[in-house]
C-alpha cells in the first residue's frame, strides 16, 4: 500500500481481458489401412477368421456372382468342375461306340465343355456337392490346416515320405487301423475259470441273441447229443442265462425263433433260467433229451476248461471224440450284413446265424 499523501500512483491489481482464443481441435490419428491381400489371407487361412462361423451360403450363390465383373467370372469358372457347366455330357462306357477321349488343352482343361458365365448351371451353387465342399472347407479353416504352419508341415512330411535316407513313412491302412483298435482278449487267453458261461458273457463272447450247439460224444453208449439254445436274455448283473431249447431229441428251434426280433416262445419250447455254467447247461441239455442217465454223467461233470478257442468254424462231433473233449459249445452269431435281412433269416440254417467260435471241455487225466 502507498504511504498518505504520496504523490506515485496505485499500481492495479486487476487482470486485463484476453482477446477470444482459437480452440484447435486435436487431431485423432488415423488408421491405418490393412493390405488387402494380408486380410484375404487372414480370411482364408485364420482359424478365427469369420468365414468359419458364417452361412457360407451367404456368401457363395449365384447372385453374388452375378455382382462380380466379367474378368473375375471368368477367373472362377476356370477354377469349377466340368460338372458346374450347362455344356457338360455325361461319359458313355468304354466299350459304346460314341465314347471317345475328351479333348484337352496344354493344362489338361476339357475343352469339350465350355466354361463361361454364359453356361455356368445356376443350380450348382445349390447342389449337395458344391455345399459338402463348401463346409468342409469351413472345417478345415477351422481346424488351422489352412495356416502357413500346416502347408509346411504337410509338405515337409511327403518330402520326408519320399525320401529314402528319413525315417518318415505312411502308416499301411492296416497300422492305423490296429494303433485305433486295441483287440480285445480272446478267450485262448484268459484264465481257465473264465472261460465258463459267466466269463465268456462277461467278455462279450456271448450275448443275447447267440445260439449255442452242445454237442457231446458218448462212446460206452454209441450216443451223440446235439442241441441248439437260444440266447433269449443275460442278467446285466449277475450274466445268469435264459435259454430257450427244443424238448426232447429234437435238436434244432423252429425258425421263427430265430430272427431278429422273435415272438414270444410257445409250447412246446422251453425256457430255461439262471444257467450259470457249462456244468448247468449241460444238466439241463441231457435232462431235456432224456437218453443218457444220470450215472452215465459224471465223467462230463468232473471237466476242466480248454484254453482253445476255434475262429470261425464248427468242430464235428468226431473232431470233439478225437480231440478227447468232454463237450464243446460253439457260439454262432449274426453277420452286419444279415441283420436287416429277416426273410434270409427265417429260410437259412440256425437264422443265417454264422460259427464264430468253439470252447472245449476236457476231461481230467
């Protein structure tokens, strides 16, 4: 503050008004512009590109082809099958006298299909073909083998294939097939005791709808015993047996039964429950046929299981005699082919059912 009666003057205090200002805007950068071929690439070969999770239907139709310029029409029909063209003609056989060889240029093109716009089918952007490839082609960009890495891989791997000195090689049909399939035990393999009614079901080397031949040799009675049972059901707990079985002598089931699918078992078939073992198979076969008694049986009780399973193939009783077996049960079993084939079933022997195996029971030494 100035002194009283100073004659200097008071300096003010007060801020003087600024002239209006220019606000520039800031300047936002700019993006930068992506390649056109790295985002075609990007498209075609990304595993996250969006041509995997679009209707490619969209995408590839007739329509938008219409929308393309002529250059690149014609770029694309060059790349179709001569299937996509108006203009393509079946082949005729070999020996007809039309058939002739097609015409071809220098790249191998069949020139005897014009591939323009002009005769380009409509209906190929539609067919089933044109769309399996179509999604496959979504599958694999999926599945990165559309990537750079796959492309090297692959090649390095037919250049290693064809090369005698590296020790890259391509599976045999047969490898690959056993590397999938891990074969499952056969019964020549398993412990003796499993190789009774229970473990052969356990094992799947019986199931519902097989049919057993019992078939036995009794030479003291000049007397063969043969019977066919149906495998009507198996205890998912407990692998007891149903078996349906003929009375009497009578060794083979009427064919109805035999189909896929049976009726209800009539008299005079019987059913059979809880059969749990060869020994109470055996009992009811010979009860049912009624010609051996029961003392003549006890050489067939005291058995032993073979370690022998026979691939494919019904062992004749003589065969048994010969190979000193107590009784043998051979499995027979439907064929993939003749599952749907009910007439086939109904006409052939035992329901066109075919041998699939045979267990033998010996006697003790």
């Amino acid at each position: 503050m100035a002194e009283a009666g100073s004659s200097r003057p008071r300096r003010s205090t007060r801020v003087p008004n600024k002239g209006p200002e220019t606000v520039v805007p800031a300047q936002t950068p700019k993006k930068k512009a992506r390649d056109p071929e790295a985002q075609l690439e990007y498209l075609l070969t990304n595993p996250k590109s969006k041509l995997t999770t679009t209707d490619i239907t969209a995408a590839l139709n007739y329509e938008n082809f219409l929308d393309l310029s002529t250059e690149s029409q014609e770029i694309l029909c060059s790349l179709l099958p001569p299937t996509a063209f108006a203009t393509y003609q079946p082949p005729v056989d070999a020996t007809h006298p039309a058939n002739h060889e097609p015409c071809r240029d220098e790249d191998g093109m069949d020139l005897d299909v014009e591939r323009s716009p002009a005769t380009l089918d409509p209906l190929f952007f539609t067919s089933p073909f044109m769309l399996s490839a179509a999604h496959t082609f979504q599958d694999h960009i999926f599945s990165s083998w559309m990537t750079h890495k796959a492309s090297e891989s692959v090649a390095k791997f037919q250049e290693g294939v064809q090369d005698p000195a590296s020790n890259i090689r391509a599976e045999w049909k047969d490898e690959e097939w056993r590397r999938d399939h891990v074969p499952r035990r056969r019964p020549a393999q398993l412990q003796a005791d499993e190789l009774d009614l229970i473990g052969l079901a356990k094992q799947s080397d019986i199931c519902e709808g097989d049919l057993l031949v019992y078939a036995r040799r009794f030479p003291n009675l000049g007397l063969t015993v043969e019977k066919d049972l149906l495998v009507q059901s198996i205890n998912p707990l407990s692998f007891a047996m149903t078996l349906l079985i003929q009375p009497s002598t009578t060794t083979s089931l009427p064919g109805d039964l035999l189909v896929v699918g049976p009726p209800p078992p009539k008299p005079p078939i019987l059913s059979v429950d809880d059969i749990l073992s060869s020994a109470d198979l055996e009992a009811t076969v010979l009860d049912v046929d009624g010609r051996v008694p029961r003392g003549d049986r006890i050489v067939a009780n005291l058995v032993a299981s073979a370690s022998l399973w026979s691939e494919a193939k019904d062992v004749p009783p003589h065969v048994i005699a010969a190979s000193r077996a107590a009784k043998a049960l051979t499995v027979w079993r439907w064929k993939p082919d003749v599952l749907a084939d009910v007439e086939m079933q109904a006409a052939l022997e035992r329901g066109a059912r075919s041998p699939v195996g045979t267990v033998f029971y010996l006697r003790r030494r």
